[in-house]
C-alpha cells in the first residue's frame, strides 16, 4: 500500500483532473475534425505512454511530485478535448471553460463547436443543452450513469478528505520524470473491475500545473483535454453563483416546455 502524506494541493489537484474524467466521459460532445498538425502532435504520445504504464511508482517520487504542484482550492481556466476515435481518420474538437471550487464543485462548459454545460457538486450532476433544456440527476445509484459515474464521487472525497487507503485500493500508479524539475507524466490504472472496464487508463501531465489529461477506452478510443491559463486566485461571484444552492435549487426545477427541436448540424449532401 502506498505510504504517503499527500499535501492538501496534490488532493486538491488529482480530485480535479478525476472529477473532469467524470464529466467529459458523460458528456456526449459533438466536435469539428482537427488538421493535419494536430493529429501528428497527438500520435506522438503512444510510446510515451506505453514507456509511462513500464514505470511502477515508488512513494518518494510521488512525495518530490506533490511538493512541485502550484494549486489552491479554486481554479478557473480553459480547456481543448481532443477525441480520437477508431473510426475517424481525424481527432474530434471541442473547447472551453471549467471553474472549480473544492467546496462548492465543479463546472464544465463546452463553448464549441456548441454550448452545453455540466455541473456536479456532491452526486448531483446537472446537464444544460444548447437550447437551455436541464436534466437532473444523482450520479450515485444510477445504473445509467455507469460505473465510472458511480466511482468517481467516492474517490473524489477521499482525495479531499486524505483517505488514502481508499485511493490506494481504487489505482496503481505510474510515473515518468527526468528530473525532479522536468515535466513530468503520471498513469493510473484502475483496480475495480467496473471501472477498468470504463476507463482502463489514465494518463495525467503537467509540471508545476496541470498541462493535460488522457483517457483511454476499452476499446482503445482516446479523449485528450488540454489546459491552459489555469487561474488560481479566489473565483469570481459571477462564477460562484453558478455553483450556489440558490442556482442549484432553480436548475433542478422542471424546466418550461420547448416546443422547437433542438437544432442539428447539417449533414454534407
């Protein structure tokens, strides 16, 4: 078992990239198709990441990696996912914003190629299409939800909370870094069944902040999200309130009808 304090910022910073994995697996996004450029940029991190799951993690690495890592209990930044599927010849495109408070939860906007957000605080996830529709629902004992909706909340108070026995029994670690002051690359593989199946890799990077996140699928689909201008000073009140029980209460209302069918993309003839 691994046998080590985590600081309340390395909690801090995998309960965030966990929670984001949650959301993003939920999210049924729509994307435009990457260029060239961008596709080579992301095929270069198969043998990365095959040398990254050969590298088992030893509690002193992890120890120099915690103290390395420049995160408070807020956050705001951007986000680019790129989704590459094996039946496309070209990753999928999607960007936005996330806002983050370990108190209040997590809020995770697409902006393109359309408008949809998530939000979860506790088990509630909160889902906004582009037309304004809401659908409520308790990502705990929700069968449609999946396993990987039903784990994750868990892992993510024990994360906060420091129950490390709880992490230790959820994940194998693995960890690539040069030196103690490079870049450094972080893999997770799953010990639950259900959510192995889900999710069988994890693939986290940055350096003194959070740079990327990878999941990998069963089926060998990746979903790769990029950050950037990762802002750590308290959240604004426009962002809290998106977070309040007020806002919460009212998302969780039944929404008025919509007679008009949300418009889709236009198929090429």
């Amino acid at each position: 078992m691994i046998d080590i304090n985590f600081s309340s910022r390395s909690r801090f910073y995998l309960g965030l990239l966990l929670l984001s994995a949650l959301l993003l697996t939920l999210m049924a996004s729509s994307s435009v198709q990457a260029n060239t450029s961008e596709i080579s940029a992301n095929s270069g991190q198969t043998a990365k990441f095959t040398a990254l799951f050969q590298s088992k993690v030893n509690n002193q690495q992890l120890e120099k990696l915690s103290k390395r890592l420049e995160l408070s209990q807020h956050a705001k930044g951007k986000f680019t996912q790129f989704r590459s599927l094996k039946v496309l010849k070209k990753p999928l495109i999607s960007k936005g914003i996330f806002i983050f408070d370990a108190q209040l939860g997590l809020v995770w906007s697409q902006e393109t190629p359309f408008k949809s957000t998530l939000i979860l605080k506790d088990d509630v996830l909160i889902q906004i299409d582009s037309s304004g529709r809401q659908q409520v629902s308790q990502t705990s004992g929700n069968p449609g939800a999946g396993a990987l909706a039903q784990t994750l909340p868990i892992l993510f108070k024990a994360l906060l909370g420091g129950e490390l026995q709880t992490l230790d029994e959820h994940f194998s670690f693995y960890l690539l870094a040069a030196d103690p002051q490079a870049p450094w690359t972080l893999g997770l593989i799953p010990k639950d069944p259900l959510m192995l199946k889900a999710i069988p890799k994890m693939i986290l990077e940055g350096s003194y902040q959070v740079s990327a996140l990878t999941l990998v699928s069963a089926n060998g689909d990746t979903s790769r999200i990029e950050f950037e201008e990762i802002n750590n000073a308290p959240l604004a009140e426009a962002d809290l309130e998106l977070l309040s029980p007020d806002f919460l209460q009212e998302q969780g209302k039944p929404s008025q009808a919509i007679t008009e069918p949300e418009l889709k993309p236009k198929q090429a003839s």
